[in-house]
C-alpha cells in the first residue's frame, strides 16, 4: 500500500517542479561573532534569562561546584556516567564524604526504568559544545551519558568547555561537518523545561528537568 | 517588503488619478490634493475618462471584469508623467497588482511602464515634490489612521508621519495598536460584518481615547468605515482626509 | 467540514464570548511584543526571512528528489518510511505498528499533522488509548477541545477554567489554580505515561534530506519523552517539511522560535537521525517516519498556490491577525486556523467547502509583514478568491466557481461595463450626487454600526473641470 503510495505521490510531483521568485544567489545571512569573554558573558546571560545557574569555574576546580552546588540542592543522590569523561575526576572529588550518593548505572534504562523515573534525584553529564547565542548547550548522547540522563532527573548538572563555546548553531554545524557524522541523537538544551500554556504564565519543570545547572569550565576564569 | 524607490526630479506635469470613493465621497480631498501639486508649480492633469482601479472586483475574486476597467484606466495616462494617488489602497493596487492582472493579456510592457510611474500623494508630496508646508491653522492634536496598503503594500506610513510633522501647530498623537486594521476590507465590511464592526469600534475607541480633536487618513476607505462609526457614535472628533487637512492648514487664500 | 452558516454561528459566538475576547487580545498582544523584540534589527530580520524563503523555495523546487533522499537516507540510518497518501492511509500505518507491537497506549508529543489526521479518534475506535503530553494538548484532550493555535494550542483558555477541567477530571488532587501546581500535577500524571506507553509519536519541524535527520522544536521535554522512552517512535509529517541540507536548519530554527513565541531559541532542538544504536542504553529500538500527502501534491502542482507549502507552522501570521485576534482558533472549524489555515485548508478541503476562509479577510497584510518565510498570504487569499468564483474551471483547486451567485456576478458584470464606459460613469455619478437626498443609503448592514455614508454635492470630475485642471 505504501510503495504504491509512494510512487503515485513522487509521479505527481514529478510533474510539475515549480519555480519560484526568490533569489537564485545565496542570501548571505551574517552571523554574530564575539570575543571570548563577551561570549562568555552572552552564554550566560542567555541561560540565565531562562532560569538556569551557570557557573564559570577554572577547569581543576570544577567538581568543588559541583559538590556545593549538589550539596546546596539537597540532592540526595546523583547519577554520572562511570565510563563517561566526567567520572575520573568525580569519583576523585568525592572520595569518602558525606555529599549526595553517587549513582551509576551500565545497563539499558529499560532494565532500571523505575530507578531513574522515580528514584534518581539528579544526573550530571558532559555537552559536546555550547552555542552563546542562544545560551545553549549541544549533547550528542552515547552510550555512557545515555539520552534519558539529561531528560528525566528532575536536576541536570552540565559540564562544558569554554574552548568548546562557539557563536551560533550554525557556526557548530559548519566547523564540526555535521551533514558527515550525524549521531542517533544530537540535542541543543537552552534551559530547563518550561511552557507557558496555561495562560501564557511561565511554569518550569513541566516534563524534563526543573533545574539545568551549567558549570562552565574557562582557564581564565574564576567562580 | 516595498521596495526601495528610486524618485524622479520634480517634473512639469503630472496626472492625478483620484478614486472613486474620493469622487463621490470625498472630492474636496481629491481637490485639495491636486491643489497642493498646482501650487508648488507643477500642472495638474485630470483625465475626464478615468473610473476606478478595479480594485473592488479584484479583491472579490472578479478578475475578467477587474482587468477591463483596469484596461481603460491605462488608456487614460498615456504620457509618460507621473500619476499621483491620493490612496495608499489604490496606488498599491495600480503599482504591485497591475502587473500581476495584466500577466496574462499581452500588455505587460505597457503596464510595467504604467506602473512604475504610480505615486501615492504623500509619497509624491514628500519625495519628488519635497513639498514645504507652513502651518497657518491655531493648535491641533491630531490621530493619524495609516490604511494597512498604504503601511505595508505602498510603505509610506512614515510619509504620512512627516507631512503631519511638519505642520508646526499640529500635536500627533499615537493611538494603542496603531497599526492594527480597522475592518474595512472593501467588501469585507459586508461580507463579515459582525468582525467588521468589533475590528472598527476596537479603532474609534483606540482613538477617541488619544483625545484628538481630529482624526487623519491617506485612504477614503478607512475614513468612511471609521468615520462612519465615529458619526454613529455621535462622537465629537471630526474626520479629514490628510490632502484636505494639510490643505486646510496651509492655504494662505482662504484666510 | 463546516458549512458556510455554522462558520458564521461560530463567529457570532466568539464574538460574544467577552472572557474570550480578553483572553485573546492579551495573549497576541504579548506574542506580538515578544517577537518585535526578539528582531530588534529590521534590515537583519528582512535578510534572514530571505534567506528562509530562499531555503524553503530551494527545498519545495527539488520536493521529489529530496523526498527520496531523505528516504534513502532515513533507511540507511535505520528508520522505517512509509508513505500515505491521505489521513486514513496514514492512520492505517500507525494502527498496524500499534498492533505489530502489541501497544495499548500511544503517548504523543505535539504535532499538528496528527491533528489533521484525527489520529486520537481513529486509533480510539480500534481499542487503543492516546494520549497528548504536551501540556495545552493535554489540558484540550481533558475538555475534548481541539487546539484553537498552533503553537498555543490552549491560548482561549483561562487558568481558572484550566483549574476547574483538572479539579472535575482528578477530583483526589486539591483544587489549585496556581499555574505551577498545576504543571506539577501534570508531570505527575504523565510521568507515568511516558513510563508505560509502547509507542510514542511525534510531529516533525524539518525532516534534512541530506542526512536523515528528523528535528523536533520544543519546550517542555514531552517531545523528547515521547521520542526516548517508548520502545517505537512513530514520526508524521507532511512531505513538505523536508529541506536539502543541514546547514538549512540554523536559519529556519532561528526564524521559527522568534516569529512563534519571541524566543532566542526554544529549551529542546532535538535531532534525531536513528534508532537505538548497538551498545547504546536508552531510545526507541524502533523508529518509524510517516509521509503524509493528503493534498499537498495538488497544491504542489499550482506555481503561485506552491507558496503555501513553505510554511514552517510559527504561527506568527496567527498571532498578528485582526481577525484571528477578534474570533480565535475554533472559529474557522479547520485544523490550522488563522491566515495560513485560510489558505491551506480551502486547497486540501476544496473550496466547495471552505470557500468562505479566504473571503474572511481584509487583506490588510499583517500576515506577509511577518511570515518568516515570506509567504504572500494576501495575494494568494485573492487568488483563491479568484478560483471561487471562476467558472472555465480550468486549474488545480477543488470546488472551483462553487462560491459563485448569480447576484454577485451579474452586480460586478454591471459595475465593470459602467467604469469602463467614462461618459456613462460620469453621468450616473452625476445623478448619484444630485440624488443624494432621496436616495436608499442606509444600506445593511453597512450602517449597523456605521452612518450613512455622505455623497457630495458634485463630483471630483465635475469640480476639476470648475477649477481648470485640464483633462490632457
């Protein structure tokens, strides 16, 4: 039924192929550049103006944040990717104190569902990339910070190099060659969740996370 | 988007095309227009044979009919001077839909060239006859209606702005959603009129509230709707077309 | 779909719903206020709408050989097409995955198309439950409404009145019409949803034929639940929404976010090119992309009604029309509202049924000014116009010359015969104004709210020959 479809649809537009009165040369669309600093300070505003922390700390002292900030949310327990770039450096941090659980988890969500529906307080993965424009952070899951772990915790602890901190969108997909390597999932996150459908009054934490906690990892810069 | 206009020097002659709301409705407008073109110099032309852009039958999906009242009007212009429009509604309709009705029918030349010649009255006022304008009237708040074509199809809103501006007496007051429709719609005013008559009585309100003495419009359509409303209203704010208004207050003769 | 007099009850209706009208009014007036302030630059603005334009004209003039790319492309990745040519072929296609799987509840993320396609009823009558997860979706579901927006699906809505729907819906929950209460208890509901649900379903923003990517726009996160969690996720999407290349989505994304709700960019940009992966944890096992035509081959074939087809579903021309303001979503009985459904609804439907959408405008404009791709809504509103009332019915559009009175034509057959005979013209606007006192103006329903219009005493031909302005 499908193939017939499919070739019936494709014949009729086959038929006709419209033209249309917009420019034939590119229409060059001039992107915003910024200086480290100012891109910096967009990142943050940006994720700010929607209700995300954003903490801007040198890179070896990332993980003191995220026991504070952990510690401040009264997080009872904390999930990270054992595998993942981020575990080394937490698992060092955390040592033997008495700062949130430290959770992990190797096997498929489908065999521990419940647990990270129902019993898992907050995730920390890394991003790929950020943009300052939009105040936005990219995410390429894997199999060590899987989709879920940015979606269903109701707090998300991001990690993220300002060397990795690029303008716009579309300065990411044409640097890093997206049309070549798209993965199962790439993800932009600008946020924790929100809608304003009742009234066109602002609530957070609809399905997603309630909280996006962003410590962003600068050489020059201090918390 | 209006495109951005190149505007020929002031020339010798032009043609005035008037309307037909202004000539049955509103001819002191038409005259005023035409008044204040003389008066900086330049011949006023005023063909006996035109009519109506077609518009109306346009918009109702009428096109055969639109196109041969269309096809009349460009028999009336035949020199190459330019023709001035005292509508933003009518001009739109002779500059950016003419070449579209006539895509067809073989006149394409003829229409571009028809056209391109096409002028709304503040937009001819303000660009090519860079007009000059003393105020001589006592001191006025004024509300300015920009019909939607004359806003986005002609793109002179801000014309209309600086004519008014220029008449030192003149307060010009802003109106909440001013660039909101008011419901005229040519025949959509009877088509939809229960839409019609919340869209204008949303319009006289935004005005009347402003405070006006006096509310201005480049377009007779807008004029009759609003104006109409605000009459059965009883309400005191009086309704001018702008070439009369600025006529009114600039015409040394009279006084 | 609705006959001409039920369109016009529902305006009348609307028109008298006072809480309506308020609800509304602020609700444009603040989307409209966002978005202005979103574009504070109005020369970069008409740059970046040419290039949307631009890349939706390139996209829709290679539609075909996209489509099969994007196929291509999606089956190398893993994904499932399937192609229908209506809503019933396209709910078939969902129905059979459904049952392939044994799926009982189908938890969907927002998407128009499944809205045109009467998904939830359809699949309902077979036995299987659906259910909206985002929020507005969910709140119309509970009062068995459909969206009256686009992208605001519940904007006629009040809080109390969203407060009152939960308290009769889930009586144990307290009362509250605390706006964050009242999304807390919806992420608690459909938390357990998301958790259960066999299959989820998705619409699609754009669908990138150069790579097989299917991109989702939202704020909530529902979408990415209904398109993670679930073991299947079923993607439906109209085969316009494709576009060439990757490099296309920042523009488009840009433009999509600001023109709908003023936003930088919304909290998810979700872009999905595969199932679960070997090795990967969590995702669907499964992914399935549905190409729905239902009409949008025929649109297709017409070179100025095509135009249509570049819309990218912001809502913008929605949130900008003194019409869509006055009388809301529900009034126009069609799945997409507004000066965009006006358009498009009449083309898919015919316009033996929806003729009257195109005629209920003013033309005024404001749709074109912002539409992000820079569809000419009002010139293709008068189009439409035109093939209503046409009669060689020689082009594509159903119900040509249906909208056609012999009243109507025979009046503007007279009126066209007396503008192009000048003498005639002039003498019968002559005796209009020597008439004017004892002529019949009070005319309906033009002076319902309006006084009789004021005919001159002479006309401008006359008082131009009076004041010496010459004729050549």
């Amino acid at each position: 039924m499908t193939a017939k479809a499919r070739e019936a649809i494709l014949q009729r537009l086959r038929n006709k192929q419209p033209s249309f009165d917009t420019p034939s040369q590119t229409v060059a669309v001039e992107n915003p550049t910024w200086p480290m600093e100012a891109r910096i300070a967009r990142f943050k505003s940006m994720l700010e103006s929607v209700r995300a922390e954003v903490h801007i700390v040198a890179p070896d002292s990332w993980t003191d944040t995220l026991k504070t900030v952990a510690t401040e949310k009264q997080i009872d327990n904390l999930l990270y990717a054992k595998q993942g770039p981020l575990a080394q450096a937490i698992e060092i941090a955390w040592g033997d104190t008495l700062l949130p659980k430290l959770v992990h988890n190797e096997r498929p969500i489908d065999e521990w569902k419940e647990q990270i529906f129902y019993h898992t307080d907050a995730a920390v993965t890394s991003a790929r990339a950020a943009i300052a424009e939009t105040g936005s952070l990219i995410l390429w899951p894997d199999e060590h910070e899987p989709r879920t772990w940015s979606l269903v915790p109701p707090v998300h602890f991001v990690v993220v190099d300002s060397a990795k901190l690029y303008n716009t969108f579309a300065e990411v997909v044409e640097a890093e060659q997206w049309a070549r390597q798209m993965p199962t999932n790439a993800l932009l996150i600008s946020g924790p969740s929100k809608s304003a459908d009742i009234q066109q009054t602002l609530a957070y934490g609809v399905h997603g996370p309630t909280e996006l906690i962003v410590i962003l990892r600068s050489p020059k810069q201090q918390d | 988007m209006p495109e951005k206009k190149r505007y020929p020097a002031k020339p010798e002659k032009i043609y005035f095309f008037a309307t037909c709301l202004v000539d049955l409705l509103y001819p002191e407008a038409g005259l005023a227009g035409m008044q204040l073109i003389r008066r900086d110099g330049v011949e006023v032309v005023f063909p006996q044979d035109q009519t109506c852009c077609g518009q109306p039958a346009w918009n109702s999906g009428y096109r055969d009919e639109a196109l041969q009242v269309a096809q009349r009007q460009l028999a009336c212009f035949p020199e190459d001077y330019p023709i001035v429009v005292p509508s933003g509604s009518c001009a739109g309709m002779m500059r950016h839909h003419y070449p579209r009705m006539f895509q067809e029918s073989g006149d394409r030349d003829r229409v571009n060239q028809f056209s391109t010649r096409v002028y709304e009255l503040t937009e001819f006022l303000v660009h090519i006859l860079r007009i000059d304008l003393k105020d001589l009237g006592p001191p006025i708040k004024v509300a300015l209606h920009t019909s939607c074509s004359a806003r986005r199809e002609m793109g002179v809103g801000g014309e209309h702005e600086a004519l008014l501006e220029q008449l030192s007496n003149v307060e010009l007051l802003e109106q909440a959603r001013k660039q909101e429709c008011c419901g005229f719609g040519g025949t959509f005013a009877v088509k939809q009129p229960a839409i019609s008559a919340e869209m204008v009585s949303d319009k006289a309100n935004a005005i009347t509230a402003t405070g006006a003495d006096i509310l201005v419009s480049g377009d007779c359509g807008c004029l009759m709707n609003i104006g109409g409303h605000l009459d059965y209203r009883d309400e005191s704010i009086e309704c001018r077309h702008i070439a009369s208004f600025i006529w009114e207050r600039t015409d040394a003769t009279e006084r | 779909m609705q006959p001409s007099a039920d369109f016009h009850t529902r305006i009348e209706q609307a028109l008298d719903n006072a809480q309506l009208k308020a609800s509304l009014r602020s609700a444009m007036d603040g989307l409209m206020a966002s978005r202005k302030a979103c574009f504070p630059d109005a020369d970069e603005l008409e740059t970046l709408r040419l290039r949307g334009a631009q890349i939706r004209a390139n996209s829709l003039s290679k539609l075909p050989q996209l489509l099969q790319q994007l196929e291509q492309r999606c089956i190398d990745n893993g994904i499932q097409v399937h192609w229908a040519e209506n809503v019933d072929a396209a709910n078939r296609i969902v129905l059979q995955i459904m049952r392939s799987h044994q799926a009982g509840l189908l938890i969907k993320g927002k998407s128009m198309v499944s809205e045109e396609m009467d998904l939830n009823r359809f699949l309902e009558s077979h036995g299987i439950e659906c259910l909206e997860s985002d929020l507005g979706e969910y709140i119309l579901q509970l009062a068995g409404e459909p969206p009256s927006h686009i992208v605001a699906p519940a904007i006629h809505k009040t809080r109390q009145e969203i407060a009152q729907l939960f308290n009769e819906k889930f009586p144990d929950i307290p009362y509250s019409d605390d706006v964050d209460t009242l999304t807390r208890s919806a992420r608690g509901i459909l938390r357990e949803k998301f958790y259960r649900a066999g299959v989820g379903l998705s619409g699609v923003n754009f669908a990138v034929a150069e790579s097989g990517t299917l991109c989702l726009v939202e704020n909530e996160g529902n979408g990415r639940m209904c398109t993670t969690v679930p073991p299947v996720h079923i993607a439906v999407t109209g085969i316009e929404k494709v576009v060439e290349k990757l490099e296309h989505v920042p523009p488009l994304l840009k433009l999509l976010t600001r023109s709908a709700t003023g936003q930088p960019i919304t909290t998810y940009f979700n872009m999905i090119s595969s199932p679960r992966k070997p090795g990967e944890k969590d995702g669907p096992e499964e992914v399935h992309l549905i190409l729905l035509d239902n009409g949008r081959s025929r649109i297709y074939e017409d070179n100025e009604l095509v135009n249509t087809l570049r819309c990218i579903r912001c809502g913008a021309c929605m949130n900008h029309c003194p019409i869509y303001t006055r009388i809301g979503g529900h009034a126009y009985g069609t799945t997409i509202p507004g000066p965009i459904g006006s358009i498009l609804e009449p083309q898919k439907a015919g316009l033996d049924n929806l003729g009257e959408l195109p005629v209920a405008s003013t033309l005024c404009g404001a749709c074109a000014e912002v539409c992000p791709v820079r569809i000419p809504i009002p010139t293709l509103l008068n189009r439409l116009r035109y093939e209503r009332v046409r009669t060689d019915y020689d082009g594509t559009t159903h119900g040509q010359g249906s909208g056609r009175r012999l009243m109507e034509a025979t009046t503007w057959k007279g009126w066209s015969w007396l503008h192009r005979n000048p003498a005639l013209y002039r003498l019968a606007m002559t005796l209009v104004t020597r008439l004017r006192k004892i002529l019949p103006l009070g005319f309906e329903p033009w002076t319902r709210v309006r006084a009789r219009p004021r005919i001159a005493a002479k006309t401008l031909h006359e008082q131009a020959r009076e004041e010496g302005f010459n004729d050549r």
